[in-house]
C-alpha cells in the first residue's frame, strides 16, 4: 500500500493560505512565509529531505493549475520535473494537463485516490491543496503529515484540518525540530 504524505507551511493557527503569495493567492497576508520572518536555510531542510520518499507528487486542481507552469520551468523543482502527478479534480479537462512536466493523471474522486493508494510504490506527497487535503484527511487516506510551522497567526484562511465534529484522530510525532526563527519542523504519522 502506498504512503500519502501532506506536506506544507502553517502558520501557528492552523492557516495554510497563500503562505508564498503570489497571482491566486488573494490573502491579505499572502506571502507571509518570506515577508516577517527570518529566513534560516536549516529550517527550509526538510522540502530538500522530503525528495529521497517522494515517489509522485498530488494535487488538487487550483495548486496544480497555480503549481504546474511554474515549477515545469523552476530550477528549485528540478527534482519533480520527470515525477509522476496526480491531479484530483471532476472539473479539469485532459487538455489542461501542463505539457513537460511528466506524466500526470487525472483521478476524478476520493474513491479513485483511495484505489491509487492500493497499488503497488512508493510515496506520493501533497503539496498545497489544502481543500483536497482536508477531503482526504476526513475520508482517513492521509498517513503522515510533514509540517513546517511558522510563528504567526493569521486568522482567517484555508486549513488542512476540517471543523467539523468527527472522531478524534491521534498522531504520532515522527520528528520534530525547532529553528532560531521560530519555525517548527513537526513530522506527524496518523494512528491507525
């Protein structure tokens, strides 16, 4: 069975929001993960860690749309270039799908996600995609969560974790770190 993996920013209230601003990211604090807050290269390791288990990389439509022309061209994403992508969208056309980026599959639902996760490989990382991660989460597909979380409350904004009321979900803390910063690197496995 394959291992899916949130990956992200967060502020210290949960947000997960436009944390590098930019076009599509209207947040009135969009960028804050660069704008007030000391950059230390060790507290950035962990996206560089992550690459040795990223087997493929999921999307929902909006960060795939926002993540795809972009890092196609970016030497800092380099690495994820030739990867296969999973886009999780009942909206996106064949035709959308970003030329040179690798292979990328379009899987309609969280049931498909769910047959993904059945096969055979290694892990496939979320990256963005709060309102997927969030449907993901809540449907138990999510095995572990890579957080970097940064000194600040944002308030309003989009989270990974649903308000719902459901039952308690426990985790088990993998790994953890704290920066000269403020950011805290958490590495969390769901209990199952």
């Amino acid at each position: 069975m394959r291992k899916l993996v949130y990956t992200g920013f967060m502020s210290l209230d949960g947000v997960v929001d436009s944390p590098g601003g930019g076009p599509g990211e209207e947040h009135r604090s969009g960028g804050w993960v660069f704008k007030d807050i000391e950059f230390v290269p060790e507290a950035f390791a962990l996206k560089g860690e992550e690459l040795a288990d990223t087997t493929a990389l999921m999307f929902g439509r909006r960060s795939y749309e926002a993540f795809a022309p972009t890092w196609r061209e970016s030497e800092d994403h380099a690495a994820y270039k030739e990867l296969p992508k999973y886009v999780v969208s009942s909206s996106l056309n064949d035709d959308a799908i970003v030329d040179g980026w690798g292979p990328t599959t379009i899987l309609r639902s969280t049931e498909d996600v769910a047959q993904l996760k059945q096969g055979e490989g290694g892990a496939i990382f979320i990256h963005g995609s709060a309102e997927l991660a969030r449907r993901l989460s809540d449907a138990g597909l999510i095995d572990q969560y890579n957080l970097l979380v940064f000194p600040i409350l944002l308030g309003e904004g989009k989270s990974v974790f649903s308000r719902s009321d459901k039952e308690k979900q426990m985790l088990t803390l993998r790994e953890s770190a704290a920066y000269p910063n403020g950011i805290m690197k958490v590495i969390y496995d769901v209990t199952r």
